[in-house]
C-alpha cells in the first residue's frame, strides 16, 4: 500500500469533504466559502482542518480580507423598492411627486431618489410638474446597479470586496456614502491544498469506510463489506488523570512490606497519648529539657487522662524514676509526680508504641514489632520542617538479643530499605537506650553520608518495670529523609503535597 | 544538644600538644563522645555535644579530658587535687523554700587569657541553660576572690534592700528594680516569682556579691585577664545537680592550670558540707554479662583497656572488673552505662553485625490491611490519593464547613492558629486540598485514609483515634449519584452490605444528603456539599463526596 493511499485510508468524512472541495476548486478558498461547500459547521471545518494540516495535505494561511456588508438600513433595501425605484415606479403610474411625498416616502427619501435620477439627468424638474424624459423611461424595465448590487445580498451576507465586478465596486462605494453599506476588514484564513493533498484525494476512493466501529456493525456484519479509516496512531491524545497511590503513602508500604517480611508485626497506638507512654515509660524523666512547651504540644482540654489500667506499671516507672526501683539502677533522684504522667499530649515519638506494646498482655517473646507512627512536634512549618510527620520504629525482644545482631538487623534495614550497602555506625544518646548508635547511609545521589537510622538497646529502666527481662532491641528509620533523597525532594512539605498536578505526575 | 564553639588549635594543643591532629582523624574520635562536628570556620569548631546528660563534656576542657582518653595519650581517672581550707559560707535557713543550695569553690593561680574567660562564659551560658533548666535547677557565679572579705553569706533580702550595682550597670538597684528593669532581671523574674524575700550572697562586710539566680554584683561578680583567684559559686533547687555543676567547673579551672581550695558549706539544720566534691563510685561487672549483651566475647583485659581509655579506673580479678567512676559521671546509673563505654572505647568498628534473621513471623495490623483494600478500590475509581494534616483548627472544621463549633482535641500550646486542634471528620482536609487546587484540570477525584480524633472522657487518652476514608468529586457535572456510586462500589469490594438514609447535615444540600449505614449503625455520610461551604473555600465547582469510618 502506497503511503498515498494509507493517508487517503485515514481521512475521515469531514477531511474528505473538504479536501475535495478544495480539489475541485484548485484555488486558495476562504473559511466561509468552504463551509458553504461542505456543508460543515465552523468548528467541524476547524477541526478537520487542522488534522489535514498536520498531515500536510493542505496549507493553511491567514490573510487580512475586506467584506463588503449592509447597514441596517441597507439590510432594509434587499426586500424593499430603493427609493429611485419607488419614485420612477410612481411617476410612470401617473402619480403627482407631492402626493408621493406624505403617501409612499418620507422627504429625505424623496430627495435622494429626486437627487439620484437628477444626476442620471433622467427626470425634468419644473414648477408646474416633475417627469421622467427618455433615459428616466428607459429604466422602467432596466435595474440600476445598485439594485443589482443589493439583490446580491439575498443569498449572502457579505461579498469580498477583492472579487467584486468593477459596476458592483461602483455600487457599493455610491451606497456607501448613502449609508446603506459598509466594509469590514478581519483576518481570515485561507484553505489551500498542497500537492500531496491534491495527489490524496485523487487516491480517495468512493466506497464508505468504517470510523467508529459499533456493536451494530459487528452484528449486522457490516465490516465485512467495508474497510475501515486508518487512525493515526502516532498522534498526540489528551492526558488520561488516572487514580493512583499518594507517592509517600506508597513508599511507606513498600516499608511496611519490608519489615513484615523481616518478620516485625505491626503495632498500633492513639495519636493523643499520656505522658507516661511517650516519656515516662521511656525513662525520660519528668523535667527533661524535651518535654517543655516548645517540644511537645500539651491538650487543652481534658488535661489529664487516666493511668488507672496501669497502677502496677506507673508504681514501677515511678520507683525507677526515683531510685531505680528494682533495675540496679540509681534513678533519676527526683520526686516523681503521679499526676504529671497522665498529662495528655499529642504523640512525639513513634517509640510511645513500643512502650503500648511492652505494656499489652499479648507481648510476644521472641518477639518483633514496627510502626509507622504520625508524630506531632511544635514547630514553624518551613522547607526543613513539619509540625507532624510520620517515624517508623520498632523493637526486637528475645533471649538472645545483643549488640552484634542489633547491628545485622540495621545493616539489613540499610540494604532493604535504603537499597545502600555502605553504611557507618557512630555512638550516640538516646533517653531510653543504651548502648545507642546512629547509621549513616552512603548516598550516591547526594555524594555524602546521610543520617538514616539509629537504635539501641532498651535502658533496664525502661524494660524491667514492664516485667520484661529479656534484651530489647530498639531501632528507627528516617523514612521522611530517605524519601526525599530518592524522590529528589528539597522541600519536606511536599510528604503532604496539596499540589494535584504534583501527586499525579509522580512516577511509582 | 547543646552545641559548642572551641578554638581547634586549642583543642589540639590540649589533646596532643607534641603530635599534631588532623582534622579528618579527628571526626571519629570526636564521634566516641557521642558529639559531632557541626561546622568549622577559620580556628572555630562548632561541636554539636549528643549527650543531655553529660554537662562535662560541654566545654573544650571536658571535651579535651576524653579525647586524651580516646587518643591514648592519658588513661584512666584524672586526679583533682583540691587544697582543705576553712573558708566558710553560711546559709541561711528560709531559702529551704527558695533557692536552698550552694556549693563553691575557691581557684587561685589562675591564668585566664581572653579565649579561656570566653570558654568558660560559654560553658557556664550552655549549663545553666541546659542542666540547669534556664537556671531554675541551678546557676553559676564567678567572683574575685581577691576582692571578698571571709565569711561569706548565702541568705536572704527584702526586695527593697541591699540595693548593688548589678552588671553592665553604674547605679544602684534594689533586688525589685533589678526584677523590673535589668535585662536579666525581666528574663529570669519568673523563678522568684511570688516569693516574699529574695537570694542574696553577701561578705562579712555586707558587700553584695549576687542576687542568684538572676545577677551577679558588677563591683565583685566579674573576672578578668587580670584576675587569678576567683571563687566559683552555684545555686541551686536540687543538691546533686548543684554539686555536680560545681564539679565539673571546678575541673574546668583545674584543666587550666588552677589550683583548688575547698569551701565549707554551713547549713543551719544539717552537717556542714565541703566542696566541690569529687567522691568517686564503685561498680563491679562481669565480663560474661558484657559478653552477653554485646554479643561479642570480649576478655577481662579488652575491658580493661576500653574503660581506662574513656577514663574509668578498671582493674580485673577472677572475671568481676572492678570499675571507679570518675565523680563527674553523674550520667553512669546502671551498669549498662558502663557496658556502652566499653563497645564505644573497644571501637565500634571493631563489632562485626551479625545477620541472624529474626524468629519470628511479620504481619500487618488489620487496620493496615483494611486500609490498603479500600484504597485499591478507591484508586480503581480514578481517584487521586492524598496525605494531609491531622492538625487543623476550628475554621477549617466547623465554620469553613457550615457547622456551629463543637468539643475537639485542641492544643493547650499552639504554635499557629493553623495548627491549633486535631481534625474530627477528614471532609475538611479534602475540602482545603480542593481550594490549592483550582486552577488545575478537573474533574478533581481525591481521597485520603488518615486518622481523626475526637473527645472521649471515658478513654485512657481523653480521645479515641479513629481510622477513615474520605473520598470527593469536584466537577462541573458531579452530583450525588457520583459520591453514591464510588462508596458503592468500596462498600461491594469490601463486601459490606450498606443502607443510604436521608439525612440532614448543614455542610451538604438538603435532600441530597445521606446517612451511610452498616450493620444498623450509622458510620458515615454522603452528599453534595452546600454551595456555602463551597463558597468559604473558594470553590466554584460542584463538589460531592462521603466520609465512613473504618474502625
């Protein structure tokens, strides 16, 4: 199949039609000539016209164009007599002028058409009477050319001033002092076809070809007698917006899957909590720098909760608190205020979780737990910083933990999760573990060491009142970093963009 | 994290005068003190200290004493030799209830440059801002001895008494004025607050050294380059803390060349006490237990070895390593504190992880599982996922949405009206999406499965925290068949059999509203929002959507 036929295959009936017309007519043809021919509508000849464009088979310019159209008034003229003829028409039938001044038209008219066959030097004026001499009688059956020129408009609206004959020319420049016409300059465009085009629809055959394919042609068998338009398949479609998974909601699952897969159950936990499971419980105690009004976010109302489904475990935390209770250890050395632990809070640690989960009577040892926690922290919302974001954390019990496999698990979380196998440990403090360590990722992208995890063993403090006597392995990851490093993000607030463009351009 | 400036010239200078440091070597070795290089700029070094709980360690004198440590260069417990003399303080017995501890120190030889009184203003500006919770827990004073007539007398003043010339002042101010107009009066007004009389330390001649917490005298409270005796004093509400402040700026004069002398505190009601105090702490530790928990099999002489060089004093016999705590080691509690210092000093690097795979088997929580079935049904009807705040305020929830207020979760300590109260229903969240988003392609289809909270009092937490999903259509041609339709279809995906209600709810039209019922509970509701709230969002498209719970 030639390249000639396959685009004359493609075109639909409405590109058909114009590019014949166009064919035919072997000239440039205006907008309004080629709806005329076709038949179609402004926007169909639009539309097609520029598929047709696109497939180069016409050319499409834009010219400055002149039309010549009716006032009102001269819009009144195409069923009415012009006022000449009403005169001629009158004084042939015998009427005096006077008479036909109050009986058929008003003065101002009477003087035009007195005026118009004045000039023609067709009427003779005199005091006693007005009459038409031989040239005046000579147009009793002969149209003038204005009125030619007006008849014209009974089947259009507007003629082109280029294309008018030199007598119509005259007509119009003659209405128009007389306010009866008047030109309109626009910009149009010009339809031509090009030599492809011109090749096209010689190639177009006659036989109807099926666009739309429809259940009632595949009944009706239809199909088979006919061929079906070709589609240009390489032309651009408008963007189909399909639904799709928040970009950070979707990498924190690809987290969870990860951990589940580790073999971490997954904790739940409220996001308003007692100071007691954020803090208390984690051998913070109570006058550390970081839980004053500018880290946590204290409840207006109510004030306190109730500890009252723990009174064994808030005597054991406060005992620790205080001396160290049975841990070996010396305490805090403070008086430990009952009332204090059940100040309600919102949640600033994702490890408030692990604390609820030492304390549930379904504790499992061994046993492996993680969360992905919305956290809350009084703070500006900027590009470095959130008033709430989201910690995944866990913890590993058992007989068996120790230093050396709390480094295996990181080293594996690193690899799962980062995706990096080059990583560092450094020392470092946390409250509630001890020894505490922080991992640094290498990041290629960044070309740097990045904060990405850090973890410890639970304190004594911490685990014993919870009557767990086994080694607690405790760990966080920096999912909102890790992210934003693999997503390029530099602004922390797109986690929760509001941007709809942005959320469905992501790529998974 | 207090974060500190020091002179690395100078700190190298005191680490290792005879074998020059680089600074990459040196990145490491500050690391083993849990602190980490910030930024350097010229002979600064910004030390970002990790540890809340060592107030030692922020001053490069601290910093200095373990990386001598660490560097191998000294090991083991630093001695401080500290002079007995009778130099007496009385305290006066009504700051029991104000302010009822002090603890001194007096230094003499001293030679204080410019850079080292800088050090330790920094040192004393981080401590009592710190440990010493903004001076309410304690705060330090420096003196010249040379100026002070023995005894001295930590008691007590009418507000209108002992008028003193206080620092970066010429005339004098009573107690009161100080409280009303010096700079540090009005930011520390706070810790005398309501009480009848104030601190005073005074002389024998009835010279005012200080009103603590808040100021310190500007005829005796000052030390210079030409000063070389100096008395340290703290204050303080709690006696181990004071003491220990006291501590450790004693060591940091003693790092510089000074000498020590003892002070005798004389309590009316108790034992006289001396300080500074540099009593030090006995523990023994097992080397199986330090085996065990670091799960690597180090021997008596490998501990050994760590502890001297993080300076503890360490000594073996048959297994039990017995441990001396330097006095400044408040932060050592339990024996793990120790079993840190061990890995740490042993070296990190030295622990290889060990892979073992964990025994037990993982799983999601059902709310996880719930939650990902219904948005893969959600997303099934084209529909955007988003991910917003549950911090809202109570315009967003109630008069944005056409409702009068109710009882919410708000916060005591906002930061922002923004962020002032924690969402109850989710529809605002999705609502305050669609007005950023006007100007973008419609139709908008959105959703989000987030948690809410509301006001429980019968909860342990005053609230419960609910699990929902929200879903909206912004179009020109959405109406409520479109709501109905989507949660149709979740409600079959999930195989919930659910019943639409009429029902009233001042943010959607009337009659084109629903009560989403399930199991004869009403768990949610559906509608085409009111061209009201419509309007107090700024949006100019019909909106529908519903809101269920998944808990």
């Amino acid at each position: 199949m030639t390249n000639l036929t396959k685009l004359a295959d493609s075109l639909q009936a409405n590109e058909i039609s114009i590019l014949k017309a166009l064919k035919k007519h072997g000239q440039a043809r205006h907008n309004a000539e080629l709806r005329a021919e076709t038949n179609l509508d402004q926007s169909a000849v639009a539309r097609s016209a520029l598929w047709l464009e696109n497939k180069g088979l016409i050319i499409v310019k834009e010219t400055k164009i002149e039309a010549v159209i009716l006032t009102k008034l001269g819009r009144h003229y195409v069923t009415e007599k012009l006022p000449e003829r009403k005169l001629i028409d009158a004084l042939i039938a015998g009427v005096t002028a006077d008479k036909l001044i109050y009986k058929f038209m008003d003065g101002k008219e009477f003087n035009a058409a007195l005026g118009y066959w004045r000039q023609k030097n067709a009427i003779i004026i005199s005091k006693e009477k007005t009459e038409l001499n031989d040239v005046g009688l000579s147009y009793k059956n002969k149209k003038t050319i204005e009125e030619n020129f007006i008849e014209k408009f009974n089947s259009v609206s507007e003629l082109l001033i280029a294309n008018l004959a030199p007598e119509d020319k005259e007509a119009f420049e003659r209405l128009r002092k007389r306010g009866l016409t008047a030109s309109d300059t626009r910009v149009e465009r010009l339809f031509g076809i090009t030599d492809v085009g011109a090749r096209v629809a010689d190639a177009i055959t006659p036989e109807e070809r099926i666009g739309q394919l429809t259940p009632a042609i595949i009944k009706s068998g239809e199909w088979q007698k006919k061929t079906f338009r070709r589609f240009d398949v390489e032309a651009g479609v408008p963007v189909l917006a399909i639904g799709k998974k928040q970009a950070y909601v979707r990498f924190l699952e690809e987290v969870k899957d990860e951990l589940v897969a580790l073999g971490f159950e997954e904790m739940a936990g409220p996001l308003v909590e007692s100071s007691f499971f954020n803090n208390d419980a984690l051998y913070m105690p109570q006058d550390h720098p970081a839980r004053g009004i500018h880290d946590i976010y204290y409840v207006k109302e109510p004030k306190y909760g109730s500890l009252d489904a723990h009174k064994n475990l808030l005597k054991e935390v406060k005992a620790v608190h205080e001396g160290g209770g049975k841990t070996g250890s010396t305490g805090w050395q403070y008086n430990y205020d009952e009332k204090e632990a059940a100040r309600l809070i919102l949640r600033t640690q994702g490890t408030a979780l692990s604390a609820r989960a030492l304390a549930n009577k379904n504790l499992k040892i061994p046993g492996a737990y993680f969360a992905v926690a919305r956290v809350f922290r009084p703070d500006i919302l900027d590009a470095t910083h959130l008033v709430e974001f989201n910690q995944t954390e866990g913890i590993v019990l058992g007989e068996n933990a120790n230093f050396r496999k709390l480094l295996g698990l990181l080293a594996e979380f690193a690899k799962k999760i980062t995706g990096s196998d080059k990583i560092r440990f450094r020392p470092h403090y946390f409250p509630y573990t001890e020894p505490s360590i922080e991992v640094d990722i290498w990041s290629p992208a960044l070309n740097k060491w990045v904060e990405a995890l850090g973890a410890g063993i639970f304190r004594p403090e911490v685990t014993l009142p919870f009557g767990v006597k086994v080694p607690v392995l405790a760990w966080g990851i920096g999912v909102d970093r890790l992210f934003m490093i693999r997503e390029n993000i530099k602004d922390i607030r797109q986690l929760f963009s509001q941007d709809i463009s942005w959320l469905r351009e992501r790529k998974l | 994290m207090p974060n500190i400036d020091v002179s690395l010239s100078d700190l190298k200078k005191m680490v290792r005068p005879k074998m020059p440091i680089d600074l990459e070597k040196l990145e490491p070795y500050i690391w083993m003190v849990k602190s980490e290089i910030d930024g350097i700029e010229g002979d600064t070094l910004t030390i970002k200290v990790g540890d809340t709980n060592r107030p030692d360690l922020w001053c490069v004198e601290g910093l200095v004493r373990e990386l001598r440590g660490a560097f191998d260069v000294e090991k083991g417990l630093k001695d401080y030799k500290l002079k007995e003399c009778d130099y007496r303080i009385f305290v006066n017995q009504k700051l029991e209830k104000i302010r009822p501890y002090i603890a001194c120190v007096v230094v003499k030889n001293v030679r204080l440059t410019d850079q080292i009184i800088k050090q330790i203003m920094q040192q004393q500006d981080k401590i009592d801002g710190t440990y010493g919770r903004k001076r309410a827990k304690t705060s330090i004073g420096l003196y010249d001895f040379d100026l002070l007539a023995w005894p001295l007398k930590y008691g007590i003043t009418k507000p209108d008494e002992n008028a003193f010339v206080p620092l970066t002042f010429t005339e004098k101010l009573t107690p009161k004025q100080i409280l009303e107009k010096h700079p540090k009066g009005l930011e520390y007004q706070h810790l005398l607050k309501g009480q009848q009389f104030y601190p005073i330390f005074t002389d024998a001649k009835g010279k005012v050294l200080s009103m603590p917490p808040i100021i310190n005298s500007n005829d005796l409270g000052q030390v210079n380059e030409k000063t070389t005796n100096v008395l340290v004093e703290v204050t303080g509400t709690d006696y181990e803390t004071v003491n220990n402040v006291l501590r450790i700026m004693a060591m940091t004069f003693a790092d510089r060349g000074g000498e020590l002398y003892s002070v005798i505190i004389d309590y009316p009601q108790r034992k006289p006490d001396v300080t500074p105090q540099f009593a030090t702490r006995h523990f023994e530790i097992k080397v199986e237990d330090v085996a065990k928990l670091l799960g690597e099999n180090l021997s008596a002489e490998d501990i050994v070895k760590a502890l001297q060089r993080a300076r503890y004093n360490a000594s073996e016999e048959k297994k039990l390593i017995h441990v001396t705590i330097p006095s400044y080691r408040t932060d050592v509690m339990h024996v793990v504190d120790i079993y840190e210092d061990i890995a740490i000093f042993h070296g990190l690097d030295k622990f290889r992880p060990e892979i073992a795979g964990l025994p037990t088997v993982g799983r999601l929580s059902d709310a996880e599982k719930l939650s990902r079935k219904v948005r893969e049904l959600c997303i099934g009807t084209r529909a955007q996922e988003i991910m917003s705040f549950v911090l809202a305020n109570q315009e967003y929830i109630f008069g944005n949405m056409n409702l009068p207020a109710d009882r919410i979760i708000e916060i005591a300590n906002p930061v922002s009206f923004t962020y002032s109260a924690m969402r109850n229903w989710l529809f605002p969240s999705l609502m305050e999406f669609l007005s950023k988003n006007t100007t973008k392609e419609f139709p908008q289809k959105i959703f989000e499965v987030g948690d809410i909270v509301v006001p429980n009092l019968k909860s342990e937490v005053g609230s419960d925290t609910i699990h929902k999903l929200a879903f909206a259509v912004s179009d020109t041609n959405a109406n409520f068949t479109d709501a109905k339709q989507a949660l149709q279809a979740v409600a079959n995906g999930l195989g919930w059999k659910i019943i639409f209600v009429e029902h009233e709810h001042p943010s959607f039209i009337a009659g084109r509203c629903a009560a989403v019922m399930k199991d004869g509970k009403q768990i949610g509701i559906a509608g085409e929002v009111h061209p009201k709230v419509l309007k107090n969002w700024g949006l100019e498209m019909p909106t529908v959507g519903f809101e269920i719970s998944l808990t």
